[in-house]
C-alpha cells in the first residue's frame, strides 16, 4: 500500500501583524509552540507562517525556552528572552 501526500508550495512573506501576535502570545502567559501556533490558525493566520516567525524569533532571541532543552518542539515552553 502506498500512501501519497499532496504538499502545496509555501511561501514565507514576514508579517508585522503576525510577529506582534506571537510576541503578544508569548507575554500573556505560559504558552508551548503548538499552543501559539494554534492561537495564532485561529486568529486566520497560515500556522506554517506562525510557525516560521517563531522560529526566526527564537533565532534571534527574541524569544527562549523556558524550561532550557536540546531541541525545540510543539511542546516547548517559550517565552520572551528578557525574563528570568
């Protein structure tokens, strides 16, 4: 049995408005990745592009995990880098 995926092309534009949402996410309270990305599909925001942001922040350290670990997943705590 084979089983096919059809993968649509995707293409990442930055968006201020998206930027500030999961910068705004991240402030509010204790959130994983899985969690913004799912506030953010839900405010009609491509959770792929949601996605990319978060990762771009974490890049530039903007944003950091709360709880340190290896690797980064959808069930990783972040938060702003600038508290404790």
């Amino acid at each position: 049995m084979t089983i096919v995926y059809e993968v649509k092309a995707f293409k990442f534009e930055h968006d201020p408005e998206l930027e500030r949402l999961v910068r705004d996410l991240t402030r509010a309270g204790v959130l994983t990745v899985q969690e913004v990305i799912d506030a953010a599909y839900k405010a009609g925001y491509d959770g792929r592009a949601a996605a990319m942001e978060i990762g771009i922040l974490l890049m530039d350290k903007e944003l950091k995990p709360i709880i340190p670990t290896q690797r980064t997943s959808g069930t990783t705590v972040i938060g702003p880098a600038d508290i404790a």
